[in-house]
C-alpha cells in the first residue's frame, strides 16, 4: 500500500470557495491497484472563521499548489465549525496526475 498527502490552496465545496488556514487530501493507493478506490481518499480542512458544513454528501473543487485540479463528491465525517473532515465518495478526479 502507498499513501500520499497532498497540500492543498484553494478549495470549494459544492461550488462556493472556502477560505482555508490548512486544507490537504490523503489519498492511499492499495497494492494491485491502478488507482485509488472511491473511498481510498480523505481531506481535512481548517477554516479560520466558523464555518457551517451540514451532514451529507459534498462535491470537493480544489488545487495544490503546483497547480493539479483534484475533484469530487465525499461525505462529511467531522465538523466543529473550524476543523472539517470529508470522506471520498466517488472518483477523485485529477488523482492520476496528482501521484505521478
């Protein structure tokens, strides 16, 4: 199994920005696969104000710093209105490029 951590500086979720103090995708890649699983991904983003993401699924829109575009639906796992954890749900698009 591999894992990558993926620093990421611009994030939306479901098309509105969100301003972030830290953002980053954990993508893991199991052994005989060509690519992450639906649910082999996770993002943790920090918000500097408090901000209201309700339960549900999300569609995730960021980019890394290098310029990669990352893409796609996850379920929020955690949120204290600062501190928010989301879940793949679905295809990451852009992962191919991200990890080559």
């Amino acid at each position: 199994m591999k894992s990558w951590r993926l620093l990421l500086c611009d994030l939306a979720i479901n098309d509105v920005p969100v301003e972030v103090t830290y953002a980053d995708l954990f993508v893991v890649l199991r052994e005989g696969d060509h690519r992450p699983g639906p649910n082999d991904w996770e993002a943790t983003v920090t918000t500097p104000d408090r901000r209201h993401v309700p339960p549900g699924r999300h569609h995730l829109h960021a980019h890394t710093p290098d310029g990669l575009v990352l893409a796609g639906p996850a379920l929020l796992l955690f949120s204290d209105g600062h501190q928010h954890h989301l879940r793949g749900d679905g295809a990451l698009v852009g992962v191919d490029e991200a990890l080559a």
